[in-house]
C-alpha cells in the first residue's frame, strides 16, 4: 500500500462520496435539492455515453441496472417509505430486492468476460436484467409482499442481505489487487453509495443523490482507468513512454536522466521463454519505483527503462543509482510455473519417443544453442535467476542543453556500461565538452 494505491482508493470515489455524504447532513441541501434531478440526468446520460463511447459493456450495464432498480424502488414504493417508521408491502420488498440484486449484478458483470458493445457482449447482460425485472415486478405484488409490521427503529435492509455488499467489496479490493485499476475501486465507492441510498434514505430528494454519485463514480472511474491506461505501461504498471515525454516537456535547467536496460534479457526470453520475460519487467520495475533522490521510473519500450531526476546532477543520481543497480543484483528472482515444467520433463523422460519428438522440434525451430543468461545466474533447473541491468545517467550541459541530447548522452554512456562488462552505471563523460570549451577560448584570444 504506496502513495499511488492510496490515491487509487480515495480518489475519484472516496472523495465524492464524502463530498455529498457531508452536503445531505448539511443545511446547504435544502438549497440544492431543486438542482438534484438536472444533476441526477445529466450524471446518467453522461456515464451511459461514456461507457459507450469507451466500449465498456460491464459499466454501461451496471448504471442500467442502477437506474432500473432505482426507478422500480420508487415506483414500488409510491411514498411508503418515510423517516423513521419502515412500512410493509411492495416498497419494502422492493429495497430488500435492491440492495441484493445490484451488489450481485455488479458482481456478475465483473466475472462476465469484456467483449465490448457486440450483441454476443450485451445478450447475456440484457438478458439477465429483463429476467430479473420480471421477478422483481412478480415479487414486488401486494399478495406476495410481506404485511408483518416493522418496529421504527428496524433496518431497512434485512441483515443477511448485507452479506451481498460484503461480497461485491470483497470481490473488487481482490480484482484490484490483480488488475492494479482505478475501475475496482470505482465499484466498491458504487456499492458503499447504493448502501446509504437503500439503508438511509430510500426515496425522495436524499436517495437521488445517493444514486446519482454511484453513476459519477463509476463514470469517473471509468475516465480515470483510460487515463491510467494511456500513460501507463499495462504490464508494468509503472509510467509510459507517453508519460516520459510528456514530463520532458516540464525540466527546469537542473536534472539528470537515467536509462537503464536489463541485462540479456533476450536470453530469458529464449531460455524460459516470454511469460518468465514479463515476470523479470515487472520485478525491475518494481525494483525502479523504489529509487531515491526522487526519481520517477518510465518503461521507454521492451526492456528499456528511464529513470528522471529533477533539481538533480547527474552525481548526485549516480549514487542512488549504483545503490539501486547492487540491489537488483542482489535480488533473487523465483521463476513461477517451474513445477509444471518440471512435471512436462519428467513426462518427457519417461516417455523416450514424446521426448525425441519435441526435442526434433525444438532443433528444426532454432539454429543454435542458448547460452547462459548470466555468468552469475543459476542452472537452468534452478527455480531462482538473478537480474542484473546496465544504467547510463547525462545532465544537461553546454553540448547538451535538450531534454533530446541529454537522453542520447545517456544512451551512450549505457552502451558503454555494456561495453565494458554489463551490471555497471556510466556517467555521460564530460571530457569532449572541455576540450571543445578550451578550444573556443584558445581561438577566442587568438
């Protein structure tokens, strides 16, 4: 739980469900009640159009299915539902539905695989809420709505029923963990807004509200997952090389830019193949977010990385980078999927004409053998691997005063890192620029 995951939770969601938990206890909402049904329009049809717009069938559905079961608890309850006193009948039955079915739908729309705004993506969906909008319209029926009276002080969602909102947070926190999205987060600021809206207040001014800022939720969710999407890298996690450029753009005259690449990462790739490649990015990157001095990771492309320091020479980089490049090193990588392909060798072993025949494949697909990744990696039958990266780091300078040149010098100090051995930090060499400097000055007094 870093900086980035907090802002993750607590912003877009959290902050505006606060914003209008705080404005219905306050007495400024008898002033803005008049403006709730603009607010409660305008926040539907923007999030409907915005998911369709983003091609996001799990959103659209699920602010259709908040709009349908709002709608229908209204209807249903046709002013039974007051402060303080709960009575029986549709409106009841109606908020008891409700507050089961959305948690569980938005759950359902999670699971469903994402295959957009195809009529083979949104079937199964519509099918499933006209099913249940005619179950809830049957059970909704005055024979078949419950007549026991209520205490006033009783709740108006029925205990067991909260096990649904448990479940749907439960299941987003888990998705977010996974996916590292905004989007999940989004869900869970949803539910929390569909709780207060059926345990609160669930009809009249306050339950507009309530409902309309689930649907803000989710529709800024939605823009902050695109955001997150297009300037960060997907595998990673970490910024992109939109972002990078983009940062470029904001240098002041004192910085220092880093970049760094993996050490024979083509032999991982070839060794252990590509699902090993993207466990090996993904713990280098990890490992780059953790630098000091303040600098911001970006992954540039494959296994290429820049590290950006701002109000920073590029010595005063260099440590923290050595630091960082002894503690890559000094990582051990554990390869995940080794049992299985310790079970496929021991099948190939104990069955001579598998073994020849994928061993003949495997020789017509590649002309040579693959060295060793590293002089001081593991055997190949080793679970564990070590990582090590190469790193150049240039300042701005006289020659170099463009975020462009600086980068370039960068570049070339790194292919000297890998000259001169690999697992190493370079400093773009200054020396050129001295002579050129003295040279100047020689012809100057001549």
């Amino acid at each position: 739980m870093n900086a980035r995951t907090w802002k993750a939770w607590l912003i877009p969601g959290g902050l505006l469900l606060a914003l209008v938990a705080a404005l219905v206890n306050s007495s400024l909402f008898g002033q803005v009640a008049p403006s709730l049904a603009f607010y409660y329009v305008g926040v539907f049809a923007a999030g409907l159009l915005l998911a369709w717009r983003f091609n996001s069938s799990r959103v659209l559905f699920s602010l259709l299915a908040l709009l349908l079961a709002h709608r229908a608890v209204d209807f249903f309850s046709a002013g039974q539902l007051h402060t303080g006193f709960v009575h029986p009948g549709p409106g009841r039955m109606a908020v008891a539905l409700a507050a089961l079915l959305i948690p569980l739908n938005l759950i359902v729309f999670a699971a469903m695989r994402e295959r957009g705004l195809t009529v083979a993506g949104i079937a199964p969906r519509f099918g499933l809420l006209f099913v249940e909008s005619v179950v809830f319209a049957v059970l909704c029926r005055p024979e078949n709505s419950s007549a026991h009276p209520y205490p006033a002080d009783a709740a108006t969602i029925p205990p067991w029923i909260l096990l649904s909102f448990v479940a749907a947070i439960v299941v987003f926190v888990r998705r977010f963990f996974q996916t590292r999205r905004p989007i999940e987060p989004g869900f869970v600021w949803s539910v929390a807004a569909v709780f207060m809206w059926l345990e609160f207040a669930p009809v009249g001014k306050v339950s507009d509200a309530y409902v309309a800022t689930a649907a803000l939720i989710l529709a800024a969710s939605l823009i902050e997952t695109s955001y997150v999407l297009a300037y960060h890298d997907e595998l990673t996690g970490i910024r992109g090389r939109r972002a990078f450029n983009e940062s470029l753009l904001s240098l002041d005259q004192q910085y220092a830019i880093a970049i760094v690449d993996i050490d024979h990462f083509k032999k991982f790739n070839d060794t252990y193949g590509h699902d090993v490649g993207d466990q090996v990015l993904c713990m280098v990157a990890a490992r780059l977010t953790e630098v000091g001095g303040d600098g911001q990771a970006f992954r540039c492309g494959g296994e290429e990385f820049a590290i950006v320091f701002r109000n920073t020479s590029a010595k005063e980089a260099f440590e923290n980078l050595d630091s960082l490049r002894q503690i890559i090193e000094k990582s051990t990588f554990h390869v995940r999927g080794s049992d299985r392909r310790a079970e496929r060798r021991a099948e190939r072993s104990s069955d001579p004409q598998k073994a020849t025949g994928e061993s003949d494949r495997r020789r017509s697909g590649k002309k040579k053998a693959v060295p060793a990744i590293t002089d001081r990696s593991p055997d190949r039958s080793s679970d564990h691997l070590s990582v090590t990266v190469s790193i150049g780091v240039a300042e701005p300078s006289t020659r170099n005063r463009r975020p462009e040149q600086v980068i370039q010098a960068a570049d070339q100090a790194l292919y000297r890192a890998k000259h001169k051995g690999r697992n190493r930090v370079e400093l773009a060499s200054t020396a050129p620029l001295r002579l050129a400097a003295g040279r100047r000055s020689k012809a100057s007094r001549l």
